[in-house]
C-alpha cells in the first residue's frame, strides 16, 4: 500500500488532535483512501510537554525548516497561527512543492492573495476547512458542491467564545463581564480574548467566505468589525421582547451594482430563524446562491477534536490525489487567482438596514418628540417604540425599532440626540437583519 | 480554453434546471472551472415540447445510445429516475469510459453495488449529490471532508412531500388526507404518491448515507420503512403536549458489536432539537462523527433549481479532473467496492427505543390496570401517562409514553391489548428518538 508522508507544524490542542484523529482511525482513513498516511515528523518549539497522546520521540523536532525541506514530505500541516512564522513556513513549502494544509484564517485573511497566487504558480494546492467553522464543511461546499450558483449572501456564527457568551447572556441574564471572566476561568476563553469579543477572529473568517462566495480578494482591512463587550443584558431583553435573539454575525452581501458588503457585529435576527438558535459552542454558516436557495451548515466551531476532523478530511483530499499521481485540483478560493474580481465594499456609512436605538433619558414629557424629531431630520422613520420601565429613578430607557436607514444617517442623528440635554448616557444601536 | 462535453439522458424537471443553470451561470462557471462545459446532446422520449428553456433542436434526441456511445462525450448526466432504463444507460456510459452524474436514489440503492464495482473497474466516477437532500452537498461532506471520522449516527429529514404535510398537519392542525388531496392539486405531492409517502423514497436516500457512513453495502430490504399515512392529527397534538415534533426521520445507527440499525418511520423528536424545525420544503442532514461530534446541513430538498444545482456540483467536480486530464478520484461509497463491509442491519423486532402508544378504549375504572398489566408482563415499563379529553362519547384515548423497550415486546403487548373486550380501536405506536 502506498504510503503519504506529513510533516506537522505546531503541536498545540488542534496538532495533538490530528496526531490522536491519525492513530485512532488510521486503519479506516487506509481503507477509505487505499494509501497510507505517515506523519513521519512533528515540529514545535515545546518538544517536551506530555500532550496526552503518545508518540515516537523520535519524530519530534524543533526545526520547522527540517520537515519544509525534506524532499520526502509530501504535505505539510500548518498549525502554528499568527502571521509570523507561518506565512514564511508556508511559502516555503508551497516553494518546495508540498500540498499544504492550514487551519490558520488570521494569516489567509491578510496573505491569502500572496500564499494562494504562490501555490497557483507551483502546481499544488493550500486547503484551510479547519479556518472556518471548525467541524462544518462549508469551504469545501462553497468551493465544490455549491460551486453552480451566483451567492446573493453569507452569513455566519463563526466565534464560539463569542457566541457561548451571547448565550448566556441571552439565557441567564448574566452581563458581559461576569460570563467573559466565568469563560476564562473554564478555559472557554482565552487569557487575551481580544481577537475574539472583539470581532477580528470572525472578521478573519468572513474574509475568507466572502472571497469564496464572489470570487474576490478582499481587503481585509475594508472589513467594518465590531464586537460584542459593550452589549448589555438589556438590550437583550429589549431584543428577546421584540422577537429577536442577538448574535455576532458575519454578514456577506452582493449587490447588483458589483458591490459587496462584508461586516461583522452584534446583530438581532428574528427568534424564529434556524440561525437564531445556534448556541454556546456551536457555528453555524447560512449561504443563499441563486440555484440552491438557502443552505445552511452547523456544527462545532472550535476544539480539538471537531477541528482536527476538518484537518484530516484536507489531508485526506491531497492524499486522494497524490495517490493517483496528480498535483492540485483546485485553488485556494475557487478559481485561479487571476480570476478573481476586485470588488468594492460599500463604505460602513453607505449600509442600509433596520436598527434598534436605545436612549437614555430623563423621564420628562417632551423626550419622545425631541428624539423622533431629530431622526425625522434624517429620514429615519420609526417601525415601534417601546418605554417599558417606569423607575423613580431619573434616568429611564426608551427602545425605538427603525425601518430600513443608511448607517450615516443613524450615527449623524445619534450624535446629535447625544447633545440633547434630556440625555443621560450615550445612546446605543444594534443593526437588525430581517432578510438572512 | 478547454472543453468538456456532456450528454444529458433525460429532459423533465430537473433536466430543465440544469439547462437553466448551464446557460445562466455558464461564463461563472468556466471562471471557477478553467474549462467550458458544452452540453452537446440531450435525450428525452418528448424532444418536442417547450421547457421553458431555449435549446438548439439539433443537440436533442430520443435516441439515448447516441450520447452512450459517442466517443467525444466526457460526462454523462442520468436524470431519467427509476431502474429501468437507467440502470442500463448507466452500465453502458461506464463501460464506454465516461464520468457519470445521476440523481438517481431508487437506482443507486438497490443496484449501487453493480453500478460502483463497474465503475471502479472501469476507473470512472459515478458521482449522486442530487440523490440525497436535493441542493444539500452531504454525500460530498461525507465522502471528502468529514471521511476523517468514525460515525455513530445518521439521521434525516429527507422527502419534501411528507416533510410538507406533517409541517401543515402541525401548524395547522389539519388531516393528512386533507393536505395530501391539496398538495396534490398544487403540485407538490404527485399523483400518485406511494413512494413519497410510505417511506419508499426517504428508505432510498437512507440506504446511500448508510453506505457511506458505515462502509456498508446494505441490502435494501433489511431497511424497515413506514409511511406517514396513518397519522392523525391527534398524535401530532398528544406530541405537541409532551414537548415533540412528528417527523418522517431515516435513521441510521451502529452499535459497538458492528450491527447497524436503518429504519424509516415516523418519529418523535424534543421540539427544541434543531431537526424538529425543519419545515415544509427543506430536508436536513444530521450526523454525528467520533471526531466532529454533530454536523448538521439543512437546504431545499428538491425543486428544479436546488437539484441542478447539485447535479452541476458533480459535473464541474469531474470536470475538474477531467480538465487536468486526471481519472477517478473517489469511489461510490466513500471507499473502493472491495473495502465495503457486510454489516448487519438489526431486525426491527430487536431495536430498543422509548414509544409513545395511543389506545382507544372505553371509559370505564380498570382501563388503565389492564392495560398497563399487559405492558408489564413485557418488560414495558411506563414513564408518563395522559387521559386528556373526557368525551360524553364512549371511547377515551389514553396516551403512554414509555421508557426503552424493545420492539419485539411492544408489539407483542399491543397485539395483547388489541383483544381486550375494553379496546375499541387498533392501538397505535410512534417511535420516539431522544437522543440525535
């Protein structure tokens, strides 16, 4: 039987579980492919720490450079993360000749366009299903099964830290700060979460969706992104009691103008929506293509286990080929990268959708007027209103949900509501999608 | 810029989409492929009427040989339906050396054995996306991306007609005849409906996922299936009361000692399980993978669009190959026909799960002793109970959900209480799945 040989990169969580994935279903994955595959090295900086999982000492090394420039590996797995080192190991191994595969979206949202163009240029292809949506298959679905259709729209829960606190929040009543540090502290989190509840890591991920779905390079930094530490148990119910769940949500549009929308922050979708009931560690991908209608994908966005499967099932792709003697048999977002269009993201102040406003307000006759006044004067028109809660307290929220407003307008006229001195506290908005 | 030709066997329904979609997407498609796809002959017995597509007269046919055997095709798309004369086109296209695309379940699940070993004999690929879930890429997830894994469970929502009218005879409260005669007149439910709704078709798909997730070539008469058309909305309330949707759900398990389950009926699920929400129109794919954990794909199971869009996935996928001047990649089933194993499917008198029974008795003391006596000399032990409606009438359902028990028992106890003197209508059984 012929035999594949890897060479891994990065022996953290997701490298033990693609090195556990390997010896507990070696056999099957042999009779699946009718080859062998041989991890025959593994490099790290740490090659001493007991992950659990046991293997030949032997096969471990420090030296990156080893496994990229040993003529006998025939794919390499890139599981560091971050920019750097990865981007100069993968071109290195794309220079080499070796099929690559990565979980890494950080460093294919910023240097896909370099690394994809490289692996073009060789002959051998770069598979990242594990970058996006950990377990769900939806890279391979965009570029392969669903590959007929014209995609209208993209959307994603693709953050499960994010998405685990939103839930609790959402079932428990518990605000930001007190989930994020109980995450933490149950290892949900990560130490520096930043990237995470701030969006990066989905934005990241987005990018990668959004190349695929219309065929662009994106630039990443065209990507509005805004995270979810500033939402409050509040408007969650205010959002709960107008039918709506709050999700951070990649969103990904075409317009028939050649433009795209590609942004990311906390949105309120209908309750009733399959994507709305996506919770705690699950990520879930909504695409609608002009054939298919609307296919949606859900699964286990992290963790080692869902994500070494997405890990294998690339290797197992290259294998399949290399089996046979071929090289690579697609490119990295589809087509060649010399297809790819440039693509104009609408400026953030250009969107246009529904928002939920929450003021701040002294309980005072007037308030209302002057408030709706001023949207009024920016063509805002209001869908419902609701002051639910009467305290004695000075300070008394009122929740108003617009119908369709372009984003420059919202903020202009929040700005301006700001100044009021009727106002107690910055004013906030969540924008809605009604149409997923 | 390359060619590749194609031969369609078949001009109804989906035949039309794949036009439709050839020609709307076709510049979209060369881009992402590197290659032209050149439909260069359709077959059909009506070569005359007006599909609503515009195609040259001269590429259509009714002589299917003249695209079997002309040497200058590359892929042949089956979507005839049936056995015969499918099951003969399909030989003689592999025989003759093409790639085969077929949407084809009833053909695949009862001849899939002869048709992959000819394929795999011959080095070509016979590849069925649109078999399974309509525009829903999960024979390809399963197959490629999630081949990694080790899969316990498989469960679907996978016939669109049965699907609609639970989804009416839920939300509306309505018969099934009554949606049956109406979904007829509107299309949605053929004329003759047998296949759709006595779990024919769902017990065809279901044999396919079998294959593929537990390497198995089944005998498709060990699949136990059951229709929906002795349902009444009453069970469908009862199961609103205890918190579970009715759907038609295949089943596909395997135990630890290598047995499998496949069955086809209609099941109980919790409300709150992301499959229970899975309307109308759209099927649903649920499996659950040793590494992966749950993935689930949900999208339009059928329709002229979502289906093309599937059988074109398959046709650039060997396209693809074909361009690079590269033969088979995958087999059939997930793994060359020789690796498949035998494994047995569990008679459906052995299977062990929780039951909800519906009896129709008089109103009378003792009703509920005697039956329930009769469920306890079968080791059928009782978890709730409900006697709702007291009419004036004389006959009262009593409705008993059951712990696990085995279907052997349960059948034996019903048979049991069916000759009571108190019994006043045949008892019914539902199978409930807690545990997806």
């Amino acid at each position: 039987m012929k035999e594949i040989k890897v060479g891994l990169l990065g022996f953290g969580t997701i490298g033990t579980g693609v090195v556990k994935l390997l010896q507990n279903n070696g056999e099957l994955l042999a009779e699946r492919l009718g080859c062998r595959l041989r991890l025959v090295r593994i490099a790290d900086l740490d090659i001493s720490s007991d992950r659990g999982v046991r293997v030949d000492a032997g096969i471990l090394t420090s030296d990156a450079m080893s496994i990229l420039d040993d003529p006998e590996i025939d794919v390499v797995i890139e599981l560091i993360g971050g920019y750097e080192p990865a981007r100069t190991f993968v071109l290195r191994a794309i220079e080499n000749g070796k099929q690559v595969v990565t979980a890494n979206k950080a460093l294919l949202a910023l240097h896909g366009r370099e690394i994809f163009s490289a692996a073009a240029e060789k002959g051998v292809e770069v598979l990242f299903e594990a970058a996006v949506g950990g377990g769900i298959p939806i890279i391979t679905s965009l570029k392969e099964n669903l590959c007929g259709n014209r995609f209208r729209s993209v959307f994603g829960i693709l953050n499960g830290t994010c998405n685990y606190i939103l839930s609790r929040m959402t079932h428990e009543g518990e605000e930001f700060a007190t989930v994020l540090a109980e995450a933490q502290q149950a290892g949900y989190a990560e130490a520096d979460p930043t990237f995470d509840i701030e969006g990066v890591d989905t934005a990241h991920k987005l990018a990668l969706l959004v190349g695929l779905c219309f065929g662009t390079n994106i630039d990443f930094a065209a990507i509005h992104s805004e995270g979810i530490s500033s939402l409050t148990s509040q408007d969650i119910r205010f959002a709960d009691q107008f039918g709506y769940r709050i999700k951070l949500l990649a969103i990904g549009k075409r317009h028939d103008d050649g433009t795209i929308e590609a942004r990311v922050h906390p949105t309120m979708i209908p309750k009733h929506y399959p994507l709305a009931d996506v919770d705690g560690a699950y990520n879930a991908v909504r695409v609608v293509g002009d054939f298919v209608g609307p296919v949606m994908q859900y699964g286990l966005g992290a963790g080692m286990d869902a994500t070494a499967s997405a890990v294998v099932g690339d290797l197992m792709a290259l294998a399949r080929n290399l089996v046979r003697g071929q090289g690579a048999r697609t490119h990295g977002l589809g087509c060649h990268p010399g297809q790819l269009r440039e693509l104009q993201v609408r400026p953030m102040a250009d969107v246009v959708t529904q928002y939920y406003l929450r003021f701040t307000t002294v309980d005072r006759p007037g308030v209302l007027a002057a408030i709706s006044g001023i949207l009024g004067q920016h063509q805002i028109s209001i869908a419902s209103m609701v002051q639910p809660e009467r305290h004695e307290a000075e300070a008394v929220p009122i929740v108003i949900m617009t119908h369709e407003a372009r984003e420059r307008d919202v903020q202009a006229a929040l700005q301006q509501i700001d100044q009021l001195d009727i106002v107690r506290e910055k004013s906030h908005l969540i924008r809605i999608e009604n149409q997923l």
